[in-house]
C-alpha cells in the first residue's frame, strides 16, 4: 500500500472520530481541538508528498530529455 492510500485511510478515520466527537458534545471540546491538529498535520504531509513526487517527476523528465 502506498503513502497516499495510507494517508487517505489515516484522514478517513479521523474524519469519522471528528463526527463521532461532535455529536457527544462539549465534554469532547478538548478532544476535538486535538482531531483539528492532528488533521492539519495530515494535510500538511499529503502537502509535502505531493510536493516531493512532483519534483521526483520533473526531475525524471528532465534527465530523460539530457539524455
């Protein structure tokens, strides 16, 4: 299984959880504002992934095109 998938699968179980915690209410309020944190450091590597494979790619086509 690929980064991408596992950060999808990551991001679908916390999504589920963030649902699952609203509807509890305000004793969750803590763990809520702890979900919102984790989920932006989620975006935020799916960020850098695709960052990352989009500079592998254009790296791979220029050494194709030096060649």
């Amino acid at each position: 299984m690929d980064i991408e998938t596992c950060l999808w699968k990551q991001g679908q179980r916390l999504r589920a959880m963030r649902f699952r915690l609203g509807r509890e209410g305000r004793r969750n309020r803590r763990a809520m504002e702890l979900l919102v944190g984790w989920e932006g450091a989620a975006a935020e590597m799916e960020d850098q992934i695709r960052r990352i494979r989009g500079e592998m790619e254009r790296q791979l086509v220029a050494d194709i095109f030096t060649d």
